[in-house]
C-alpha cells in the first residue's frame, strides 16, 4: 500500500497514544508475553511510523511484559529451493560459497514487514540463533523465548513457540490474516502432518564461515487461512480495531492446541 492509500485509509493520523488506546481497548495487558505478526499499512497513516507502533506495543506491556516477533531470513538458506523467485541452477554452487554467514545483529529479514525489520535491531532487542526462523524478543523473559533455538525442526518443540506455549503467551494478528500465524507451525508439527527437508544454512563456527547442511520440516501454511477460520468461529479469539486494521488476538495455546487436531483431521498424511 502507497503512503498515499495509507493517508485515505485513515479519519486522522495514527499515533503511539491511540495505538495504545485501541490496543488495550483489545484485551492487551501489561506484564503478559506477546507474539506479533503485523503490517504497518494496515493501520492507516502511523505517525512516525514502524517506531510508534513497537513503542506502543511497549508503553502497553510494559518491562514487566515480554514483545516478540519473527525475524525471519528465508533468503539465507539453499538456493535449490528458491521459488519466489528462483535462480538457475548454475548460480547455487557461487551462492553456497558466498552468501554471507548467519549474525543475529546483522543478517535483515524477509518478507515479514517494515515493523518486523524494525523490532530485530530495536535496543535491548535478543534475537534466536536460526539461520531461517529466528525469533526476535523485548523485555522481561526474552532471554528464555531466544535461547536454545535448535537448528533442526526450527519451528517445533525446540523453538521459541514452544516457549511461548510454555510462558501461557497470547497472539497478535495485527492486520494480518491466520495465514501469517507461524504458531500453526507449531501444531503442524505436533500433528504429524508433514515431510521432512534437507536444507542448508552459511553459519559462523569458531568465528570461520561454514555451509551447514540440516534436516528441517518441509513447513506448508496454504491452508493456515481455513483453520484460523475454523478457530475464530469457536470463540477463542477477540477482534476489533488497531488503527484502521482489523486486529485478533488469542492465546497461543488455545490456538496450537485447536491446529493440531484441525490439521490433523484435516491434512492428508505426509
């Protein structure tokens, strides 16, 4: 969206004290940990910005609370694999070589928004150690939703998810649909209902550059937008507005626990 698209889709500009506003309007307490998926156009015009819209989030949590994001870098990964867009095979051998190694303060992210990219540099920000689906995360308990990140299986039972689980986090779809949800990825997981990969990662080992070959889930989140669907209908989830967007938030565990027996009903076997 066009920052011009962004100034109609607004009645006035948006701002850290409204954001505030309609996110405790919302049901967002401070003190509790949260998982935002978000899109920053979908808010309207934000004055100031992706800036205004992580203080926000953190006037409303408070240090007592803890802000988590995905900071993912789908593009640090085997180009044999690359489809939006793909590469001829003739490059992968200079791309393996080259591409620079995995660092948690340096490598950007991909595909996850303006507000996403933001937060990963943000001061006080910690940051997961996986080369694809690195987790990025402000505040009180940041150091357990990072730590431990295995490289393997890299949204399962190793993952900051499966943390998030544990620290009874809730979900913010911020303008958003179900199928931006990586806690589905968890329940995919626990389903059963997938195949495995071989994939590949440049990684720092004693501070020299390695290509590290792994097996990791082949994750698919096309029908992600059906089961969040389904979920929403059961009543487990609160929606209402968050700037010009229309925002759900839901308890992480409620929404795992629901997408491992939708997908597991649902899901052909792997």
């Amino acid at each position: 969206m066009t920052e011009t698209r962004s100034i109609e889709n607004a009645p006035a500009p948006r701002t850290r004290r409204s954001l505030s506003d309609d996110l405790r309007r919302l049901g967002l307490r401070a003190g509790e940990a949260l998982l935002v998926h978000s899109s920053l156009s979908s808010l309207g015009w934000v004055c100031g910005g992706p800036v205004a819209v992580i203080q926000a989030l953190q006037d409303v949590l408070s240090p007592d609370g803890t802000l988590i994001m995905p900071a993912f870098s789908g593009d640090l990964s085997d180009p044999a694999y690359w489809q939006h867009p793909p590469v001829p095979d003739s490059w992968w051998p200079v791309i393996r070589e080259s591409m620079p190694a995995y660092e948690a303060a340096l490598t950007p992210t991909r595909g996850i928004g303006r507000i996403a990219e933001l937060f990963r540099s943000w001061p006080g920000v910690l940051r997961s150690d996986h080369p694809h689906d690195s987790f990025a995360a402000w505040g009180r308990q940041a150091e357990v939703v990072t730590a431990g990140h295995g490289l393997e299986r890299s949204l399962g039972e190793g993952s900051p998810l499966a943390r998030l689980v544990d620290l009874e986090a809730r979900v913010l779809l911020l303008g958003v649909g179900f199928d931006s949800c990586t806690a589905f990825h968890l329940a995919e997981e626990r389903s059963g209902r997938f195949d495995f990969i071989l994939q590949g990662a440049p990684l720092l080992a004693d501070g020299r550059r390695v290509w590290k070959s792994f097996r990791n889930v082949d994750y698919q989140s096309d029908d992600f937008a059906a089961c969040g669907q389904a979920f929403e209908a059961s009543g487990a989830v609160l929606r209402g507005p968050i700037g010009s967007s229309e925002s759900r938030l839901f308890a992480i565990r409620a929404g795992v626990d629901f997408a491992t027996a939708w997908l597991t009903e649902h899901r052909p076997p792997a």
